[in-house]
C-alpha cells in the first residue's frame, strides 16, 4: 500500500480509538438507569397506578406543579417514601463504584475495596460510640462520618515512610486500623445496654429505610463534588494505576495525586457509611464489570462502574422492600445477588479482568 | 375552525384542571363526631379514631392481640408486628447418659386461640425498619406500636428514629396511630404501666368495662403475692436465681445467662415476691461461667426462656451442666421453669404466671395452698375467656404440663 | 546532556552507596551505564530520576538543574523505561503508549489528535504498531516492553533513561530492544541503559560509564574503556576479549574450546 494512503488509513483507526464506541454505552448505560428509576418509582407494597405514579412525579418536579390536585397517600407514597430511597441508592451506588474503582487504580490490584483502608470499622465505631453515650455531643451520622475519615487518616499516617506511602503498607495499616476499631466497636457491644445493642446491630446491617429528603440534601452534594474530582483527574488515575516510580516519571506526583484519589474516594465512602450503613461487593464488583464492558481507561470506566451501581442499588433496594412484607437488608441482598455475579464473572473473563 | 379546536383545547384543559382539584380526599374539617372520639395515648397525644374499627395492625410481640382477644376483637387484626406470633416451636434435648426428649407444639396463646395468626402478613421484623408501604397497603383505620418490643427500639436514637418516623409517615398517610410504652421504655423496671396499656387498648375499642376487669384481675394477683410476702424479715428470703440456659452463651464458655437486678424478672423476685436475686448487680443479661455460679450458690433456681425452652430436667441431666450438680438448688431439686415465653422483651398479658412460678419456688409454705396447675387453669379462663378444656389446651402448649405430673 | 557532579547519597545516615560521583553523557549518544551487581547502577538511575533525594552533589539534565525542578517539568526533560513491568489492568498498547504524552497533556480531558498521532508514531517507530489494539497484558515480556519503550518515546523528551532493558529477555528481543534504542539515538535522542552484559556495551552502545564497588572506573567508548585489564578489575579474571573481523566480544576464561 502505498505510504501515505496507509498512514491516512492508520490515523483514522488511530483517531476513533474507540471513544465514541464508549460514550454510547455511556449514554445506554445513563438510559437504563432512567428505566429503572421509572421501573422502581412504581413498584411498591401500596398498589398506585402507573399513570398516577408519573403524574405525581411530575407534579412535585415542576415548580408550578399544584400538588395539592394529587391524593395526599400518593404523595406521600410516591415522593416521600419512595423517591429518596431510590436516590439515596443512586448516589451511594455512584459512591462506592467510583471509590472502588479509585482504591483498585491507586492500589494496582482489582481485589480491592472501598472499605479496605478501615473506613467502615472507623464509622461502625462512631456509630456505635454515639448510641452507647447519648450525652456525646455528635449525633450519630456526624460521628460515624468523622470516625470513619479518621480511621483512612491514621491508616495512612501509619504507612507513610520518609514521605511515601508504599502500597503494601497502606494495605496493612488498613487492616490494622480496622480490626482496632473493630475490636473498639466489640467492647461498646459489650458494655452496651441491650436496647443500645441493638440499636449497634440494626445500624450495621444497613438500608435505605430511613431516607428523607434531609438526608438527600446532606449526602448528594459531597457526592457529587467527590465524584466530579476524580473524575476530572481521572487519565492521571490511569497514570497512577503504572506504579509510584512510573508515574512520578510520566509526570503525576504519586503522594499528591494518590492523596486526592484516596481523601475523595474515603469521603464518598464515608458519607455513604454514615447515610445507609455498611453495603458490601459493590464497591469491589461494579469496576469489575465496567472495565470488562469499557476496558480499563478510567475516564471512561468510573462513570460507567458509577451507574452500573446505582442501577444495581435500585434493585436490590427495591427487592429489599417489596419481596416480603416486611422489610429486608439491603446488604443481604447485595451479598446475596452479587456473589454468584462475581463468580460468573472469574470464571468467563477471569484472566482478562485480573490482568 | 382552528379557533374553535383551540377553544375546545382550553375548554378541556380547564375542566381537567378543576377535576383534578376536587379529588381532594383530605377529611380534616368533616369530621363527624359521631363516627369519631380522641383518646389520648401513653406519649401524650391526643389521637382522633373511627368509633368503628375494623382494621387493626398490631405492632408488638402479641400483647395487643392477646388484649384484643380478652376483649373479643380479635378477627379485626389485618397486620402484625413481626413474624413472632407465626412460630410454632419444638426443643430436642439430650441427656448424659444418652437419652433424647423433647418438647414441641410450644407457641403463643393467642396463636393457639386463633390461628389466623398466622396468616396474617408482618410489617416489621428485628434489624429493620417498619415497611410503610405495606402498612399503607393494609388500608388500616388504625395503627397501634407498643414501644420495647423486641423489634423496636427504646433508647434515645430508637425513639427519634423509628417513632418519630412513625409517627410523621403515618400522620402523612392519614392513618392513626397510638403509641403504647412497654415495660423496657421506663428507666426502672416496672410493671404498673401495663395496666394503663390494657386501659387504652380497651377505649379504642370501646371495651372498657371489660378491659378494666382484665387489668384488675393482673393486678390482684400482684397484690395477693405482695401480701402474703410483705413481712419476711431480710433473713428469711431466699436466694432466687435466674439462669438462662442459653446455648450462645455456652458457646462462648459460659455456663449460661444470669439476670441482674435492672431487669424486670429480678423487680418479680425482690418488689413483689419479696426474695433476693442471687446475683446482685446492674447490667441486664449477663454470662457467668459455672464457677461463678457455683460460687452464687443459690437457694432456688428459675429458668426463664432463653434462646429456646429449659425445663429442670435439662439442667439436672444435661451433660454440659455436670459441673453445676453441687449446686444447693439442684440437690434439693428447688430447680423451677418459667412458661415458655419467646419474644418477652416487653413482658406479656401471661407475667403474673411468671409471678406465681416465683412465689412458689420461693416460698413453697406461703403458698401451699394454691395449688399452680389448677390456678393456671383459672388464670387461662379468666384472660383469654375460654373453657377448662381449652385451658388445659393452652397450659400444655406453654409447656406447664409439668406442674401437673409434680403436682405443685 | 546529563551531568552528574560529586553526587552523594545513602540509604541510611552514615552507609553511602555513592560517593562523590561524577561523569557526563553526551547528546544524542547511546551510553551504557555497565558494572556488576550491587554496585550502586540502579541507586544511581533513581537518583537522576529523583525518585532518591541525594545528600550532596548537583545533577544536571539538558542544562537545567533538577534539584528543584517539578515532578511535570522533570517528566518534559527526560523518560523512564523500568526494568520490569507488571501490569495491572488489561489497557490496550495504543492506550499505554498514550500515557507517554501526559506530560504534555492540557485542560482537562487534553488528550488531542496530535497526541494521539504522536503516539502512534512512536509505535511505528519501535515497530509495534501491529499490535495497537491488542491488551498488553497478552503480549509477551518481550512485546512489553517494547511498548513501554514506545511509551518513553512518546513522551518526545531529550533524554531516556532504561533500566536493565533486556535483562529478562530471550537473545532475539535482546538484540531487537538494542537496534531499537540504536534507530532511536541515532534520530537526535540520548539514551542511558543500564545493563551488567559487557558484549550489549561492545556491540551497541556509543559511550560507556563503567562502574565497580568503589565508583565510577572509567567512562568513554567501549573500544578503548572495556579491556580484558578493566573487566578484570570488576569481574575478578573471568573475563577475556577476542577481537574477530573487527569485531570484540567478551567470553569467559577457561572455556573449553576447539582447539587449532
């Protein structure tokens, strides 16, 4: 072929690089979240209509909405039982896909999760210390967020040698620092009085049951801003993802940059602790899938691991509320739908997703 | 002609717009007054109820459908608290020389008298929050909670938490709502406040003339037991002691639960019955190991429910209970069981059975002349309104049998 | 092009592992930074990297003094191919060798046509632009690290700097990553390449640092710096140079042979 038609030929391919191709999955993974939205909004113990359903969204969303032409038991159902939950699951979903997504770049390994660092042992201990006190002067959200940033805090103080923080040592003092706060939270479970305790235990099971507005309003802007962040440094996660050594080479300050990846993955995580209790595997599973759907480049992988999340948090919380009678916690749900997923997923792709 | 669609469009738009405004089903301000009266319930509220009730969701471990029951409302219960009153249990043991029994068909009363029980769906469980949809879905004219059930929180973060949101989610569905207090939401065990919890339940119904004699009766056997014990001198009483045979706490190398003088079965034994708990200290359930027990050494011991049933037997011939035989209670066999009671966090319509297992075992000569498996029998009758036969149905299936072939 | 002077550094206080060492390498030149195990080659690379911070002497690199110069700007100045690469998630080579031109990269999502011509050029010019669309995770080490070199030359610096490029390589990649980084130097780049294989230095490299336990022994062209003397001085008589066509290779003493 002659030279310059094969170099013409080869810029083409070269300047597809596949991204359009991913920014349409983008958009179908975004159109299905709006699906499921639609999908959860309706399902419910109390049986509504579905036309009913989309009229009293409607009508709360539009700023000239007369709200009060609905049945109050529809509003009541629809936008203030129904509608935070459902949000409160997209934007913690968002929180801990993206978080775990974060930890496994900074961390070079794809077993990681967003807890791995101590930050569920460190909420679970605020959490804990604000039931067993009630005279201690942070309520208990507020506790559980502070102690949970503190325990990432002290990990990281533990492992940073003349200035650097070597991976394997994060990891370990992670694990240190959470089974102290865990040995912490086992002492207040037994000192506690028995209506504390089980306060402790409802708290560390975990779920959406609680969500108001208030809630939606405190968690969804620390979200939002952490996500917005990484994603916006998102290529230098890429860069990150090389090692230390390589990636001071390429450019990218590795304790600088690891240091905003982790305080902004441990924050999300944090308020998501705080908001909903301890949800396990999705943080760990929904990278997974996006990188085998998007390939591992971040900045195409976090958005798709986020919604992916919220998606998968819609429906185990919408099964948690609607499969029996009763209510059902939402971590057994994730644990329960996600392990065989995981296993599916090492066994066809394994080799190809673990690198 | 485009004039005229646009006319008919507006027309339309408009009539929609005024329809949509008179579906209005807020009822505040027509409230007949003779369909509704206000009652005022144990947090202080003043609740506004249909004098009519046909639907009811019972939000405890039983004691408001064993209330209902007494006072003949039962069939208008639609959804229960938890899935406790479901459950029909059986306990296999074994002894150390290797034989096996069991116990079975143990369950609730009302469960007993009233099967439908179990059909009936559960709105809430332990570990989770109520599920209002379903509430809602039940279309209830009436919610009753008694907080300290063992599915509902009583602490400070309990009673922001899960009441208030009770409270707001069932104030915006229009459906009423009544907040009992057991026995756990008061700082120092106590067992008045039952009476008033009997008293409120009985004007929702407008039953109270019969619930006032439900409570009456409760109370009379208090104060029969309080009398008869008022003059024991401090050397005189006993050492009661209450151990849970729990298998958990076996599991963690104890001998088993004790419980201390904070929880409401040592107020039985020191307030009413007069006795002195063996084990003095605060602290609710506590595990002891054997030695511990050993070194307690008590006059009489009672076995409450505790994870499961325990009759005497078991501790005088299990075999993980070999290292306890020295023990004073059970050489002399001074080793009595409380009836099965799962779920009792906020005790029952049935304590004052409780009550008198206590006073028997404690003071045996006071008491001689009540002869317990016929009281029960009156007991039964009385509560629940029932016949001897079924009664003695009811004394079998809580596992009391046993006064019985002991004759006490 | 890089000058170190009387560079000092230790691991701890009072152990150094280098002392007072200095040497130049020359534009455009391939040097081979060569000595035995332990000497000190790799703690030296790491300090021109400054990946280390070295407690005395001054590194130049392109004129600019790098001692307090910015993680970016350093990354401008010269590019790093590490000995080994394990890697961690399965990005595509043309995605890897992209990364070479972060440096570069503006705004916030900067990665232009430019960029990715740059990186596709650097591919061509290594010779693995077959490759592009494959997960490099899949190719062998010795692809691997060709793509890794071709990351370092899309990152358009003066200088590259290779850490035991072929240690862990068959003989054929071996004289494939040599040609490669030859065809490279020869296009106006300077490459630095550690390497403990005398014959790599005779047969390929421009200009040779060689270095023992004590420090820098000798620097200069492999002609006149590598003789059966200097090898002995750091391999203890084990080494003899015999010179065929005017060729000079390196083999053990002692060997059995054919003799004639």
């Amino acid at each position: 072929m002659q030279p310059r038609i094969r170099q013409l030929k080869n810029s083409i391919q070269f300047d597809s690089f596949n991204e359009k191709k991913k920014a349409a999955i983008l958009g179908f993974l975004i159109l299905c979240l709006i699906v499921t939205v639609g999908i959860a909004l309706a399902q419910g113990a109390y049986k509504i209509p579905l036309l009913d359903v989309y009229k009293t969204l409607l009508i709360h969303i539009i700023p000239w909405g007369e709200t009060g032409s609905i049945e109050k038991i529809y509003s009541t159902i629809v936008w203030e039982i129904r509608l935070p939950r459902i949000l409160l699951a997209i934007f913690v979903g968002i929180a801990l896909s993206a978080a775990g997504g974060v930890y496994q770049g900074c961390f070079r390994n794809p077993l990681v999760e967003p807890y791995i660092l101590g930050v569920s042992s460190g909420a679970a201990f605020g959490a804990s210390l604000a039931i067993v006190i009630p005279s201690f002067y942070l309520s208990m959200q507020l506790s559980a967020f502070i102690f949970g940033c503190l325990a990432v805090f002290g990990a990281y103080l533990l492992a940073r040698i003349k200035g650097e923080t070597p991976i394997i040592m994060l990891i370990l003092a992670g694990v240190i620092i959470g089974s102290i706060f865990s040995a912490l939270v086992s002492i207040l479970e037994y000192v506690a009085t028995d209506a504390a305790l089980r306060e402790i235990v409802f708290w560390l099971m975990g779920g959406f049951y609680y969500t108001t507005w208030a809630d939606i309003g405190l968690v969804v802007p620390f979200i939002l801003i952490s996500f917005g962040v990484i994603w916006i440094f998102s290529w230098k996660l890429n860069i990150l993802s090389m090692g230390d050594e390589e990636a001071r080479t390429l450019g990218v300050h590795p304790e600088l940059y690891k240091g905003i990846f982790i305080v902004a993955a441990t924050l999300m995580t944090a308020i998501s602790v705080s908001a909903v209790g301890i949800i396990a595997w999705v943080g760990l599973m929904m990278p997974h899938a996006a990188r085998m759907i998007m390939g591992p480049d971040h900045r195409f992988m976090l958005p798709a691991a986020a919604v992916m999340g919220a998606i998968y948090l819609i429906v185990c919380d919408t099964l948690a509320r609607t499969l029996t009678s009763a209510e059902i916690p939402v971590g057994i749900l994730t644990s329960v739908i996600g392990a065989p997923y995981l296993i599916y997923l090492i066994r066809s792709k394994g080799k190809f997703s673990f690198g | 002609m485009k004039k005229t669609t646009i006319c008919m469009l507006m027309t339309g738009i408009l009539m929609t717009g005024v329809l949509m405004g008179c579906v209005d089903t807020n009822e505040n301000d027509t409230r007949d007054p003779n369909e509704y009266h206000t009652i005022i319930d144990m947090k202080g509220r003043e609740v506004v109820i249909p004098k009519n009730i046909s639907r009811v969701i019972d939000i405890s471990d039983g004691f408001i459908a064993s209330v209902m029951y007494h006072l003949g409302v039962q069939d208008k219960l639609v959804g229960l608290g938890s899935r406790n009153l479901h459950y029909i249990d059986r306990y296999d043991y074994t002894t150390l020389s290797g034989e096996n029994y069991s116990y079975e068909n143990g369950m609730n009363p009302v469960t007993y008298l009233y099967p439908q029980l179990k059909e009936l769906p559960a709105v809430g469980q332990y570990g989770v929050a109520i599920n209002y949809e379903t509430v809602a879905s039940l279309k209830p004219d009436i919610v009753i909670v008694r907080v300290g059930y063992c599915s509902l929180n009583t602490d400070e973060y309990g009673e922001e938490k899960d009441i208030t949101r009770a409270l707001d989610t069932l104030e915006a569905l229009d459906i009423p709502i009544v907040i009992l207090y057991g026995p756990p939401a008061f700082s120092n065990p106590t067992i008045e406040n039952i009476s008033t919890e009997i008293h409120i339940i009985g004007q929702i119904f407008n039953k109270e003339n019969q619930s006032r004699i439900l409570a009456e009766y409760l109370e009379s056997i208090v104060n029969m037991i309080k009398r008869r014990t008022i003059n024991i001198s401090q050397q005189e009483k006993p050492t009661v002691l209450l151990f849970g045979l729990s298998p958990n706490a076996r599991e963690t190398g104890g001998a088993g639960d004790v419980l201390c003088t904070d929880t409401m079965e040592s107020h039985f034994i020191e307030e009413i019955v007069n006795a002195k708990n063996a084990y003095q200290d605060t602290g609710g359930w506590k595990i002891l190991s054997a030695e511990q027990i050993l070194a307690l050494n008590p006059d009489v011991i009672v076995l409450p429910t505790d994870w499961g049933y325990h009759p005497p037997r078991e501790l005088y011939e299990a075999p993980y209970y070999k290292n306890l035989q020295e023990l004073d209670a059970i050489k002399n066999q001074r080793v009595w069981a409380l009836p099965y009671t799962p779920y009792n966090c906020a005790k029952r319509v049935e304590y004052p059975i409780e009550l008198m297992i206590i006073a028997k075992a404690s003071y045996p000569d006071l008491f001689e002349d009540i002869i317990f498996h016929d009281w029960v029998l009156r007991f039964y009758q009385k509560v629940y309104n029932v016949d001897e036969e079924t009664a003695k149905d009811l004394r079998s299936i809580q596992w009391l049998d046993w006064t019985v072939n002991h004759d006490v | 092009m890089l000058r170190v002077e009387n560079l000092t550094f230790g691991y701890v206080a009072n152990v150094q592992v280098l002392e007072n060492l200095s040497f130049q390498v020359t534009r455009g030149k391939l040097c081979g930074l060569f000595g035995p195990n332990g000497c000190g080659k790799s703690t030296l690379f790491k300090c021109c990297l400054k990946f280390l911070h070295t407690t005395g002497g001054a590194i130049t690199i392109d004129g600019r003094d790098i001692r307090n110069i910015s993680v970016r700007d350093l990354a401008k100045l010269v590019s790093y191919v590490p000995q080994e690469h394990k890697p961690p998630f399965p990005y595509l080579v043309k995605e890897v060798v992209l990364m070479g031109r972060t440096p570069h990269l503006g705004g916030v999502f900067g990665i232009s046509a430019k960029d990715k011509k740059k990186a596709f050029d650097a591919m061509q010019l290594v010779g693995i632009d077959a490759f592009a669309d494959t997960p490099y995770n899949q190719l062998s080490v010795g692809q691997r690290q060709l793509v890794i070199i071709a990351r370092a030359v899309a990152q358009e610096t003066n200088l590259m700097v290779l850490d035991e490029p072929t240690s862990a390589l068959d003989f054929s990649n071996q004289v494939k990553v040599w040609r490669v980084l030859q065809r490279l130097s020869n296009g106006g780049r300077t490459i630095v390449a550690c390497t403990h294989d005398p014959n790599h230095v005779m047969w390929f490299c421009d200009e040779v640092v060689m270095m023992g336990e004590k420090g820098i022994i000798a620097t200069g062209s492999p002609q006149k710096i590598l003789s059966e003397k200097t090898l002995n001085q750091i391999y203890k008589d084990v080494c003899r140079i015999t010179k065929d066509n005017g060729m000079r290779m390196v083999y053990p003493s002692n060997i059995k042979h054919d003799s004639h």
